[in-house]
C-alpha cells in the first residue's frame, strides 16, 4: 500500500488515519497492541507520528490488513523477523511504486 504523505517531522492521528484509509480508533489500537508504535504526544496530549512510526504502520498495515495475520501473529512475526520483514517489505514497496510508474507512463502513451 502507497502511503500518500507530504513531507513533515510530525503528522496528527487524523492525517495518518486518512492515509491508511482507516478510523482514528484503530491507529490507537494497534499503538497500545504494538510495541513499536511511539507517537510522541504534546502538552494537549495530541499524538504526533514521525515518519519512522509511518513505516512501521505501514508493516503492521501489511501484516495485518493485506496478508491476514492476526494481531497476535502479528507481533510474533515483528518480534522474530523484523529485520527480515522490514527489509522485505521495503521491498514490495519500491516495486508497488515502480509498478505504479509503469502504470502511469503506458497511460500517457
């Protein structure tokens, strides 16, 4: 999934929810599920995420919501493989945006 982000140090719970096409709720979800996710907060409380917690949402959106893990599953695999699963997922990143770039140049021919 292509996370479409304009470039910040910090990005609220609402900008990255919309991104990942999901509710606010379920941000906050995975950050109490998930031991890699730490927005930092400010005075208010507001939660503001760097981009180092966009990639690993960006994982755990993988793990999660496109190959069907559990949550549980899920935090196994991130705990066991994270090197490997980030390197991968780095990855199918690249080629999903080089795919996307192919896409948009046979449109234009």
């Amino acid at each position: 999934m292509q996370v479409e982000l304009p470039e910040k140090l910090y990005y609220g719970i609402g900008e990255v929810a919309k991104a990942f096409g999901v509710n606010t709720s379920l941000v906050r979800f995975w950050e109490k599920e998930f031991d890699v996710l730490k927005p930092k907060k400010n005075a208010k409380g507001n939660r503001k995420f760097t981009p180092a917690d966009i990639k690993n949402l960006q994982l755990i959106y993988h793990l999660v919501k496109e190959r069907g893990f559990t949550l549980e599953g899920a935090k196994t695999h991130l705990k066991e493989n994270k090197r490997k699963t980030l390197s991968n997922f780095e990855i199918i990143q690249k080629l999903e945006g080089v795919k996307a770039e192919l896409t948009k140049i046979k449109g234009q021919l």
